[in-house]
C-alpha cells in the first residue's frame, strides 16, 4: 500500500486520547489504482474508539446517533466493530506523523517569520497548542505571559532545547507585565531556578526593591503535588524527580539540586492552607493568635453546643442519649519515627494549632511522670500495655501514635494525636484523652478502647495529676465505656514512611493528612449519611419481621417472663444485683451428658432399621416407611465410606462388602413387596437399568410412590397419602436432629479448645467432631430429600401451606447453630437461621436449648430496638449536620468585618470568606429530603462566639 502524506498532524492529549487536527491522509491501494481519501475526523474515530486497548486508559467512545437502536443481528459488520483491528493496518501512517514530528513539519520550507515578517523561523514552543516557528524576537515577546513554556530551536539537523533566559527574556516583580522598573534588582548572581510543573526553569528575573531568592516554585505545582501527595501517597523525593525528568531525561544537561527547597516549599505551603482554611488571615490578632486545635476540621455531626444543638437540649431528659459524643480510642504503631532530627533543628510550624497536642506541654507532663510504672492489665493480654515498658524502642524517637477519634464518623478530634515513647502507657493515653475533651461541653458519653475494661478503673485518679486546663467535671456527666469488637483503624496514612522525617516536619505532614480525611468525611455525609439511614430502616423492618416470628414460635406464657426480666434489667442498668437476661443461666452440659447423648442418638438409628426383618403380611405404610428407612440407610452407608479415607484397612474394606449385602437383601426383599403395591415401579426400574446398572446397592433407586407422579406412570392416591404424612414426620424429626447435633457439635469444639491438649488428644477429638459433623450433613441431606418428595406430592394431593413450616433448606446459611451468624455478619446484623423458628422448638423440654432461646429472644428484642434508635439518631445527626453547615456560613459572613485592612487584602479577604460561605446545606438537604419531615432551622442569632475552633478547606471556584 502506498502512503502519500501531503500534510502534517499535530498530536495532543485530549480526554485521555490521541486526537489529530489539520491534516489530510490520502492512501492509495497498490492494486485498486482508486485512491481513498480519509479526512481527519475519520482518523480521530479509529484513534479515539479504541485508544484504551492500546494504552490501557478506559476511554469512552464517542457516542454515534442512532446506533442503540439499530438492529446487529441483521446488519452487515463493518470496521467499527473491531476499531482496533482497523487502527493496526495504519499503524505506519500513525508512526510516520509522530516521527515527522521531531522536525520542522509544515515549516520546512519556510524561510521567514510569519509574524513579523522579517526574522528567520528557527524557534518554537512544545508548550503552545501550535507547532508554528517564529523568530527569536516573536517568540520573547509571545511569551512576556508564559515565561515558563519550554523552547527548541532549530539547529539544522535537530531541535536542541534552551531557555527564554537564554532569549533574553526577564521576569520583572511588583510591577505590571511590559512596564519597566526604575530601580531593578537583579536575582543573586543572576541564578534563579523555578520549579513548576512541565519542570524546573532558570529564568532571568529582577526583583524591586525585595529579598532576593535563589529559588522558588510555582503555586500550580505546589498545588498539584499537595492534592497528589493525599490521593496516591506520592513522596517529595518521587515527585520532584519525576519534574526533573521532564526537565531532562537523558543526564546530557544536569541540574542542580533543588530537592531540599522543594520539600521546605511544600511544607510552607500545607501550613499557610491550613492557616488559610482555617480563617486565621481574619482573625485581628493574625496567626499568632490562634489558639489550640482551631485549626482541625470538626465533625458536623457530632454535638457542638452553640454551633448545632437546641438552645434546650441540656433540659431534655429522656433524649440526652441523642446528644452523647462518641469517642474511639487507639494507637498505630506503624508511625514510627527514627531519632534523625531534633526539636532545635526541626521545630514544627503550629503549636497544637490542628491534631496533633501542643508538644511542649505534652513532654513535660511525660516527663513529670516518666517513672510511673505501667499498670499491668488483668482482664486481657494486652501487649502493647503489659509490654509498655520493655517495647523495644532503641533508635526510635516515637514508637508510633495515640489518637482520639469520632466513633461514629471516623474523624480525628482536635488535639487528640500524640506521639508514644513506649508503647501504650496510659499516661500518654490519658493526656490525649482529657486535651481533646478540654472544650466538649456535653453530658453524655461513651467512650470505646480496646483496653477500657483495664484502663478506666483509675482514669479520674489519674486525671488528678493533669495540668488544671485539661481537668473534666466527671461528677455531673453520665460516662460509659465499651470495649470495640474491632479495632478502629487509625491507619488513614498510607504515604511513604514518615520514619525518616524530623519531629516538626513528621507533625506537620500527619496534621495535613488528617485535615485531608476529616474534609473528605464532612463533604461525604451526604450520601454516608443517607445510605445509613436507608440501611437503618431496611435492618429495622427485617429484624422486626424476624423476632416477630421467633416471638410467635414461642409460647406467650414464657416471652411475658422474659420480656418483664429484660425490662427490670434496662430500668436498673447500674444495679448488679438485677440478674443480666443477656448471660447464661444454665451451665454448659458435661463430657458424661455427650457420651450420653452420642449413645441414644445411636441407639436411636438403631432402632430405626436395624434387626427389621420381613413379613409376608406388611402394610401399605410398612411398606413405605421401610422404602424411607432404606434410602436412610443408603445415605448413611454413603457417609460411613467417606469417612473412612482414601486408604482403608482390610478389615474395614471386608465391613463395607458385608454391609453392601446385607443392604442389598433388603432392598431386594423390598422391591419384592414393591410389585404388589406398585407394580409400575418394576417396569421404570426395568427401563433404568438398562440404561445405568448399579453395582452397589446404595445407589440403587428405590422408586418410592413420589418417584411415580408423572403422566406416563401412575401410583394410588393413598400411598401417595400416606408417603406424604410419613414425609412430613420425617422433615419435622430431621429438624430436630439436625438442632440436636449442632448444640452437640458447639460443645465439642469448646471443649476441644478449653480441656484437649496434645497431638493425640487433639486428633481424637477432631475426629470425634467430624463423625458429628457427618451427621449433621447427613440430615441435612436427609432433609433435602424429604422436601423434595413434599415439593412432588403437593400439587398432585392439593396440599398448600406445607413450606411455611418447612422450606427449603440452604446448606451455607440455614444449617448454622443458633448464635452463629452468616458470613460477614454482625451481631447486630445478625438474624436467626429458620431451622431455629420452625413452630414447636419452643416446646423442647431441655434446659439448654430453653435457656438458648431466651437468650436469642433478648437479642432479637435487642436487635430491633438498636436500630430504631439508630434511625433516631442519624434524623438527629442530619439535622445537626445542617444546623452546623448554616451556622458555619454565618460565621464566615462575620469573618469579613473583623480585622480592618484596606485595597487589594481587604478585598482578598472579603472574597474569600464569601467563597467559603457557600453553603453545602441545601445540597445535602435536598438528598434528604425523604427521610426529613422537619428541616431544622437556624436559630434566630447562631453566631455570638469568638473565632470558633474549626475549619473547613476552601471550596473550589464556581
């Protein structure tokens, strides 16, 4: 195929794809002598379809009208089926344009400038969106504005690369673009590097009358790198090398470093945003006036009284719970820090302005109480308490973090971070825990720490020794402490190790990265909110739905006790005289009790089948609850060879032959009755061994009358009858044995953990537990079975209603113990199996299951109120969420009128603070709309506060 290419493409990055502008193509086939002209547009659809195949970036492809209606079975296929196909065959077109663009293109034969018409085109910029050559003088002066583009000239073979510095362009300061400066001051040996980001640029600059700097950094880069650094976790060191690259990628022209200016920029600039965001520039007193924590982004959702509550809630009894403040407690011991820096060296930016605690005060109490043994935990192992004082710590300035967290939001609290020495002393924990409860006025709460069972015990002895500002007035304030079933991740930073940093730099770039995360939390509660609230009232419904139908299942004589014990405990929740309904009452049964059991379970199976002999006399009913009992028998032949393992023994193979024939006696003994009663199952028998004869007896169909249904072949309607009432008692007695052998199974395993220690004894215990575990399997399939033939015979005996009481048995989630719950289940997710509901459980007389059933009771009722409450509480959370966003806009409109300034700060400052006040209310209002009846209005004067302690990141332009 011959290519003749009479005009240049100009290839760009747009929407994650190639596009090409102002060329034509025309190919012209060897053979068809017919040239075939392909514009543009028509490239740019072959390029843009499919550029995601070839480069890895998901792009969608331009939308085509009419092809969502047009018919693919019946069309024709055409190249736009398979785009990249189509693009491989011009892949040496594609290539020749990229490569033609290392030279002039289009420009070659041109000899002079097209601006001014007199200079040699010999420049042009790879910045510009325009390819075109100017001279020397048009390009300086098409770059007064863009004195950061990145220049090559044309040296006759090549581009060669070079700076406006070198073109004679200069950079004047303080003054208007294009007016001179009386009294210019030249850079520092006029050597000023700028790093931005398309690379690092030494640029002619000329300050007026200022310092002098030798280098410096583009707000666009700090910028990008300070978004970049919180979404991919990108490291100083990676970033500015990358920006090197693109400065040169090839050594031949090396640069100096500036790495280390770089990242004390990049610090600068995280510290004046914050300050920024903050609102600290309208504050009177200007930084130094901020005080401790105002600089954190607060919770909206949380109660902050004078912000988001009512002017009354202090009087509202029966709902303070509705406005409790729930606190996480934790540590991250992965925050290392190496003893690299000092505090003299690298001293931090803020002194408790944000997260992290003032680090003065905080070492000096350490230091009062260094020799304070740690208080050993005696409730829990607890490595990281009992081994406080032995933690290797060697090298290690800081073995990790402490940090009080919003429990409910996941937000870190203002003053709540602080560095350990030591592991988890609880002298760091305490100080933590007081500093950021200093300016929370709130009555009720709940506080969660893994090790809250140990450390609350002496916490107000403990708070005796703090500093008087950090004291809290425990004795009017209702406390509860809770100990977490997991762990709140304190892990929110997966950057580059902070290992290495200095103590104030380390400081600085957690309190940034924490301020990232709260900001993310609070533009989130919209929709975190809001599918809460939809989760809240579809847990509610169902979990009302399911303890409404273990509460049915039982008798009302025993649930009136039951609720009126649980009642008597919620009233009385400090007496611990008042039994707990939530404990057991009926201790576990013993090791004699389940050899016991294991014994009439046998005996049992026993009596069912074995010693059974045939008579010439039987029974319709005989005759089927033998064909019932033989199809037992089967399945249990079936789970007694498996259990035997790959590799029996000679013994153990010579039981198993004499079983197959005792087994087979009896099923052909059987299917001798079987012709009298139905004689059709010969025949289909017949028919099904000459397709497939089994060899051994247990697979061996035994055509019992709900096998016999079907049109072809008919069965009496009072066998059917009486299969069908002996189906139904063996479902029910299944049930039964499956309940039986699951609460035998539990206490297995518990004392298998508490009392069998050794190989051997683990072993024959294991092996105890699977023969359970086998039967548990086996009536499961047993119970399969049953349902199965009820599901044949109900249509043809009419009988409805059955699979209420008996459904369809799931073995992954309904055949579980009583208290286990799915997978990926919580306890307050947590919902019965039904095996458990079936009408009748309550009726079994054995103290453990009854005592079983109480306890589920209690938690069902339980279950069901939490989440009401949990749906109380999230309406009250959006309505503080809004209350607080609302009065946040007022606050910032006050902002504007408290520090006098004048010209261009004062209206910086004014522009700002209406930036900020943009409200996020309304949008989250709207999305709420369905689960809020009463939208909570702001109160009529919600500002009378001074510089409030929070913040919230600037909102990005309109």
């Amino acid at each position: 195929m011959a290519l003749n290419v009479h005009e240049t493409y100009s290839f760009v990055f747009q929407k994650q794809g190639f596009t090409a502008h102002g060329s034509r193509v025309t190919i012209q086939p060897e053979a068809a002598g017919v040239s075939s002209v392909k514009t543009r547009d028509s490239l740019i659809a072959h390029f843009d379809n499919d550029i995601s195949d070839c480069t890895g970036i998901d792009v969608e492809p331009d939308y085509v009208p009419g092809t969502d209606l047009e018919d693919h079975s019946k069309r024709k296929c055409t190249a736009g089926d398979h785009p990249l196909l189509s693009w491989k065959t011009e892949r040496d077109t594609f290539l020749l344009e990229l490569l033609q663009h290392e030279g002039r293109g289009d420009y070659a034969n041109l000899y002079i400038c097209q601006a001014c018409h007199f200079g040699l085109p010999e420049y042009h910029c790879i910045d510009c969106f325009s390819g075109e050559l100017f001279c020397s003088l048009c390009i300086v002066t098409s770059h007064t504005r863009n004195p950061l583009h990145r220049i090559q000239k044309w040296t006759g073979s090549l581009f060669a690369a070079l700076s406006l510095k070198q073109l004679v362009l200069c950079v004047q300061l303080g003054h208007p673009i294009g007016e001179a400066c009386s009294l210019p001051e030249q850079a520092f040996n006029d050597d000023f590097t700028l790093i931005h980001s398309n690379g690092i640029h030494k640029i002619g600059l000329d300050y007026c009358g200022c310092g002098t700097a030798q280098t410096s950094a583009t707000f666009q880069v700090l910028e990008q790198y300070h978004l970049l650094s919180f979404e991919s976790k990108a490291s100083g060191y990676e970033f500015y090398h990358v920006i090197a690259w693109l400065t040169d990628n090839t050594g031949l022209c090396p640069q100096k470093d500036r790495y280390e200016a770089f990242l004390r920029m990049v610090r600068e600039w995280r510290h004046l945003k914050m300050l920024k965001c903050a609102g600290c520039g309208h504050d009177p007193d200007g930084v130094e006036g901020t005080g401790e924590g105002e600089c954190a982004v607060l919770c909206p959702a949380c109660p902050q009284p004078g912000k988001n509550l009512p002017d009354d809630w202090q009087d509202a009894p029966n709902d303070k719970w509705v406005y409790a403040l729930f606190i996480a407690i934790d540590a991250n011991f992965r925050l290392k820090r190496h003893a690299v820096s000092k505090e003299d060296t690298d001293p931090g930016l803020s002194r408790g302005w944000a997260y992290f605690v003032d680090e003065t005060a905080y070492k000096s109490h350490l230091g009062q109480h260094s020799g304070t043994p740690q208080e050993k935990s005696t409730c829990s192992s607890h490595n990281a308490v009992n081994m406080a004082d032995t933690k290797a710590s060697q090298g290690l300035a800081a073995t990790g973090v402490g940090t009080i967290d919003c429990a409910q939001h996941n937000m870190k609290l203002p003053n709540g971070v602080g560095d350990l020495q030591k592991g988890e002393r609880y002298t760091s924990m305490d100080y933590l825990f007081f500093s950021t409860l200093r300016r929370r006025c709130v009555d009720v709460l709940n506080v969660s720490y893994n090790i809250a069972c140990q450390w609350h015990k002496h916490l107000w002895q403990h708070m005796s020794t703090m500093p008087p500002n950090l004291q809290l007035e425990h004795a009017n304030k209702f406390v509860q402490f809770f100990v977490p079933k997991f762990h709140l991740p304190a892990h929110i930073l997966k950057s580059s190790s902070t290992k290495e940093m200095g103590p104030g730099s380390r400081r600085d770039t957690l309190d940034d990265h924490f301020g990232d995360w709260n900001w993310k939390k609070l533009v989130g509660l919209g929709a975190t909110l809001l599918r809460k609230m939809d989760e809240a009232k579809d847990e509610h419904k169902a979990h009302a739905s399911a303890f409404e139908e273990l509460n049915g299942a039982l008798e009302p004589e025993i649930t009136m006790v039951w609720r009126a014990e649980v009642e008597h405990w919620e009233e009385n929740p400090n007496d611990s005289s008042v039994p707990n309904p939530f404990d057991a009452k009926v201790s576990t049964i013993t090791q004699a009790a389940v050899r016991l059991k294991l014994a009439e379970m046998e005996a049992c199976q026993l009596q069912d089948g074995t010693d059974m002999s045939l008579h010439l006399d039987i029974s319709p009913s005989v005759f089927i609850a033998i064909g019932i009992d033989l199809e037992s028998k089967q399945r249990r032949f079936k789970s007694d060879i498996a259990l035997q393992g790959v590799h029996p023994t000679d013994r153990q193979k010579a039981a198993v032959v004499h079983q197959q024939n005792t087994l087979r006696r009896k099923i052909e003994a059987w299917k001798q009755v079987q012709l009298l009663y139905t004689p059709a199952a010969q025949l289909l028998s017949s028919r099904i061994e000459t397709v497939s004869n089994p060899d051994n007896p247990e697979d061996a169909k035994l055509l019992l009358p709900s096998s016999l249904t079907a049109e072809t072949v008919s069965c009496s309607t009072h066998l059917l009858t009486i299969e069908w009432e002996l189906r139904i008692a063996q479902a029910g007695d299944t049930l039964d044995e499956i309940r039986q052998s699951l609460r035998l199974r539990d206490y297995m395993y518990s004392f298998k953990r508490s009392w069998v220690h050794g190989q051997s004894a683990n072993t024959h215990a294991q092996n105890a537990i699977s023969r359970v575990e086998a039967r548990v399997m086996m009536a499961a399939e047993k119970y399969r079975v049953s349902h199965a033939a009820l599901s044949v015979l109900a249509p043809v005996l009419s009988k409805v209603g059955w699979n209420i009481r008996f459904r369809l048995l799931n073995k992954k989630d309904d055949v579980r113990r009583m208290s286990a719950p799915k997978k990926g289940e919580s306890e307050g997710r947590r919902k019965l199996s039904w095996i458990w509901l079936v009408e009748g459980v309550g009726d079994d007389e054995d103290k453990v299951v009854q005592d079983s059933l109480r306890l589920e009771w209690c938690k069902a009722r339980a279950r069901v109120m939490r989440w009401e409450e949990e749906i109380e509480l999230l309406w009250e959370e959006m309505c503080r969420v809004l209350q607080f966003l609302r009065w946040h806009v007022h606050w910032w409109d006050n902002t504007v009128c408290l520090r006098t300034l004048t010209g261009a700060e004062k209206e910086g400052l004014i522009a700002y603070a209406t930036r900020q006040a943009r409200n996020l209310a309304a949008k989250f209002e709207l999305s709420w709309a369905q689960h809020l009846t009463d939208i909570c209005e702001p109160s009529s004067d919600p500002v009378s506060t001074h510089l409030p302690d929070l913040s919230i990141p600037e909102l990005p332009p309109p």
